[in-house]
C-alpha cells in the first residue's frame, strides 16, 4: 500500500457494515461508521465513476502540515451488480490516499506537461472537485489548505470559473437559526440595566433600608437555589441584552453547470490579464485548471463564500416568493360519486324509544315518594 501512496483500504456495504484495512487506519478512522450517514456513500451512490473527496475544513482552523500530518484524501466508487436485468449497488469501496505522495506526483505531472524550464513555479495547476473544494495543487503554499473553498485558496481564480458558468450556486436559508445579540451603543458609563445611586440617595434612610431589604432578599433566594452560599455563577443584570436572538442564516452551495470537457477563457483585470485552462477529468468529480500567474492584484470582484452567514438584508420572506404546487390534475365535481356515506362517521342517530326509556329511568327517582323524606 505504501508503495502506491496508499494509507487505507475500505468497503462499505448496503447491510451497514464498514470494513478498512489495515487496523492501524481502522482505529483511525473519521467516518460515520453507518454507510447511510457517510458523505462519501451517498456521493458514490449518486454519482458514477470516482469521487475524491478531502477533509473539510474553513480558513478558522488551523493550517495543516503534510510533512508531519498524514492527511488523507479519499477516493470511492460505487460497485454495480446486474440480477435479473437490473442494476443494483450493494456497497461502494475506496481508497484513502496519502496526500504527501500523490502531491508529489502531480507536482511532477504537472511539471512535464510544460517545455520551459520553472514552469512548475510559473503555472498555477489545481484539482478541484464538483462543489469547488481544493484537492491538490502543485504550489507548495497550498498543501496546506487541502479541503478549503477554492475561493479562500484562489479567490480570482475562482470567481473566473464561476463567471464562466462553469460553477452556479444554490442558496438556502434556515429561518430558524439563533446568532449572537447585536452590541447597544450607550453614552453613559455605566450600563443601563444597573442603577446609580445620587448623593440625596445615600442621605436617605429610606433608600437605605430598602437596599438592606433587597439585598437580604436576593441573598435568601439564592441560598435556596444553590443550596450553598460559596457557590458563584455569573449573574445576567436586569436590563441587558440577551445572550441570543432570532436570526435568519444563509448558506451557498456551488455545483457544476458547464457540461464541456474543456474550456479556455481569459480574465481581464485592466491592465492585467491571464490564460485560464479548465478541464473535466472523466469518470470523477475533478476539475484540472491550468492558470498563469496573475501578475497582479487589481481585479475588482466580489470574493465568493461557502460558509454559513447571517442575512442582513429585509425580510426574506417578503423578498422571496415561494408558491406551493398544485396538483397536477384538477378534481371537479363527479355526478356519479355517491356521497351518501361522506361524514357518517361524525353523525350518531339513536332510536327514538331508546332515548324515551332513558328519560324515565332518569325521572324515576324524582317521582317516587321513598327517595326523599316526607316533612310533616
């Protein structure tokens, strides 16, 4: 396995179970060990062909280190079985490849691919997947960002595949998300939830023994909540803001579009420009791009975002509209429906004696002289 720049092998199966190979990467192992829970077993089963998947991460964690860190990148398929004339999928087997090892081979990879010498340095070569994720790259600045949004690695790059169409992207909103209070301005020094007591306060004897009062109160009660009076936790003062509040939180996703194997384009920054290559690689989910160096920084773009933020913006649902489907076929009143039966489970016909026999049982009592007793 070492010699292929494998670190492990895997199988996951329709049953539930996962199997990899060998133990050392079994107890290692960052996976949902349920199949049906596992991001890389739902891709494989919904896409052909290979799919490479990296570890996730955001540009707040912290950098990794190829040379010290073995970082994995996996690689599965799903396994197709034909019974009876039809297709079926019972379990998806992969790989999980040592990322030091193969870089180095696509960093060879890419350097034969150019006549001129320093070329490795002068081209920008990338693989990025179907969601716009770096997998590998030949810049040794990159190793460690592996598993970022493109556009924290490349963000000029990036927004020129996207405004190539090669990516689109689909938001979606949780309008039930909870975020962080928003800071209150004040113009006092002290908060506005705490009373500041005034000189003509302190000369008076009522306030005084007001404040003894509630003090001893709020000692009491917090001896009979705590059941101790060492026990100390922090204390919300009347009139602050709350530690949370009701918010609405977006989130992009991006996905290919651009159905052509190839595509060459050139970004124009004004007194600037690059060639851009992009291609397909078949039968995966990777995308090989080919850049020169931009020579400089001057493009005006909007930088592209994949993480989870908080919609400022008015109401969204005011803004959008979204309409329910209707059926696809209308019903009309049918003449030849019997509706006879339709809400006799809600109506109840006793018989006519049966309710006149129970009234005289109920005014039986009433009437007979041996119920109460005769005052004389």
């Amino acid at each position: 396995m070492q010699r292929y720049g494998f670190l492990a092998v895997f199988a996951a199966t329709d049953g539930g179970i996962t199997r990899v190979y060998p133990n050392k990467a079994a107890e290692a192992w960052e996976e949902d060990p349920e199949p049906f829970n596992a991001s890389f077993y739902r891709r494989s089963l919904d896409n052909k062909g290979y799919i490479f998947r990296a570890p996730y991460r955001t540009v707040r964690d912290d950098l990794l280190n190829p040379e010290n860190d073995t970082v994995g990148v996996l690689v599965s398929t799903a396994v197709e079985i034909s019974v009876g004339g039809k297709t079926i999928k019972p379990a998806v087997v992969g790989v999980k490849m040592d990322l030091e090892a193969w870089t180095d081979k696509f960093k060879i990879l890419a350097s034969n691919q150019t006549d001129r010498p320093g070329s490795n340095t002068d081209l920008l070569c990338y693989l990025i997947d179907d969601g716009g994720f770096l997998i590998m790259s030949n810049q040794k600045e990159d190793w460690n960002k592996v598993g970022m949004f493109f556009s924290d690695v490349e963000p000029y790059l990036m927004y020129a595949l996207f405004n190539s169409s090669f990516y689109n992207r689909k938001q979606s909103f949780d309008y039930q998300s909870v975020c962080e209070p928003t800071p209150t301005n004040t113009n006092g020094a002290a908060p506005r939830g705490a009373f500041v007591p005034t000189i003509a306060d302190f000369v008076n004897v009522a306030w005084w023994t007001s404040a003894a009062a509630w003090s001893l109160f709020q000692q009491l009660i917090a001896g009979m909540a705590y059941q101790s009076w060492f026990i100390t936790d922090e204390v919300q003062a009347e009139g602050m803001d709350s530690r949370e509040r009701s918010c609405v939180m977006t989130q992009t996703q991006y996905y290919f579009t651009n159905l052509s194997s190839s595509f060459n384009m050139l970004q124009d920054c004004g007194n600037c420009s690059r060639l851009i290559h992009a291609k397909k690689i078949n039968n995966t989910n990777l995308l090989f791009v080919v850049a020169e160096k931009m020579p400089c920084n001057s493009c005006e773009i909007d930088k592209l975002s994949q993480e989870e933020e908080e919609y400022k913006d008015l109401n969204p649902c005011d803004e959008m509209a979204r309409y329910r489907k209707g059926p696809s076929m209308c019903f009309d009143n049918n003449q030849t429906e019997n509706t006879s039966d339709c809400g006799r489970g809600y109506s109840f016909r006793p018989s006519l004696y049966t309710l006149l026999a129970i009234q005289l049982m109920l005014l039986y009592p009433l009437a007979s002289p041996y119920v109460l007793p005769t005052l004389l």
